[in-house]
C-alpha cells in the first residue's frame, strides 16, 4: 500500500506531499495504480520545482518507493499561488484515484 500524505499551510493551501511505499496493485513494472499515482506526483512536483520555480526541498528513494516535496515559507506570492494551484490540482488526482483504488493507497491530510 501507498501511503500518500498532504500537509496543510492552511484551509486552502498545502506546503508539501509524502509518499511512501508499493500499491502492490499488481507485479513491479505492470502495477498500473502504482504507475499513475507517481506519473502525476511526479509530475506536480517538476510543476512546482520548474514552472512555478520554487525551490522546494526534494527527497526521493525510488528504491524504497519514497518521495517527499515541502514547499518554503519564503517564496513570492506568484510562487504561492502557482504551487497552490499545482499541488490542490494533484490532491484532486490523488482523490480520485483513492475513491477507485482505497484496498492500495492511504491518503491523509495532515
């Protein structure tokens, strides 16, 4: 299972993301769940690091099925509302697929 956690800034924005761990929805390399879960994770954070242009602190272990993004305090109001925009974007992708495939993935907000 994949545990996906959003950490609030506040009632409408998030300052990060953590994932941790395999769906186990199918065999590595065919897990399609797995497969669309990082495909828009992933995503969002080249999003918030490259078209927003925050510089967020990145850790990832593909390994360990591990990746985490906490966006800065310090950034431009510009830089607020684009990473707002991206990562409420993927809360609502997660959620989705969450609403789909809940026996493989954990999602909180915290």
């Amino acid at each position: 299972m994949t545990t996906v956690k959003f950490f609030r800034r506040d009632a409408v924005s998030f300052r990060g993301i953590e994932c941790d761990g395999h769906t186990g929805y199918g065999v590595e390399g065919e897990d399609i769940v797995c497969a669309a879960l990082s495909s828009m994770v992933q995503t969002a954070v080249l999003g918030v690091l490259q078209v927003a242009g925050v510089n967020a602190e990145f850790e990832k272990n593909d390994a360990a099925a591990y990746l985490k993004m906490t966006i800065p305090k310090n950034i431009t109001e510009r830089q607020r509302h684009d990473s707002d925009v991206i990562l409420n974007t993927l809360y609502l992708g997660v959620s989705d697929l969450y609403s789909g495939y809940s026996d493989f993935i954990e999602l909180e907000v915290v």
